[in-house]
C-alpha cells in the first residue's frame, strides 16, 4: 500500500451501467411494443451500457437517471434512489 498512488477508491473506471443492463434483461423477453417504448426512453436518457465513475461509486452507489425514473414510477418495485453492488448485497429491507 505504501507504494500505491492516491486513494483507489477514487480511482475513474469505465464500468457497467447494472441498472441499463439488468432492465435490457428483463424487458427481452416483453412485447415489441414495450422495447421500443423502453428503447426510446433509454434513448432520451442517454443511457450507455458502459458508465465513467469511482470505483467507489460501482461498489457503495450512483445514482443514474434510469433509476431515478425507475424509483419515481415505480417505487413499489425500485425503492432505492442509487445502485451500487455492494448497496445492494446488504439491503435487506
């Protein structure tokens, strides 16, 4: 460590968009119709499969603003305003 430069969690990784990922999985199996609404809505977010952020941000959340929608239309289902892997694994509400 004490050779290591800087705090790694700062560290700017290119990584994946989970929330973009994992609704592009569940809406594959849905009607045309739905995709193309879904297409369109990732479209007018500018959502990119892959996200520039700390390794931080991956780990504990970021927010993005598929989620932001996601969590604002559909709060019963998506009742968190940030995803992160680790923010995930240890909710357990």
């Amino acid at each position: 460590e004490e050779l290591s430069e800087g705090n790694k969690e700062d560290d700017i990784l290119y990584l994946p968009h989970i929330a973009l990922l994992s609704i592009a999985n569940v809406a594959s199996k849905e009607s045309f119709m739905t995709r193309f609404g879904l297409n369109n809505l990732i479209g007018l977010t500018n959502s990119q499969p892959l996200m520039k952020m700390t390794a931080k941000e991956f780990m504990m959340g970021y927010k993005s603003e598929l989620m932001t929608l996601g969590n604002t239309f559909m709060p019963s289902w998506i009742y968190f305003d940030k995803l992160g892997l680790i923010d995930r694994m240890y909710d357990f509400d």
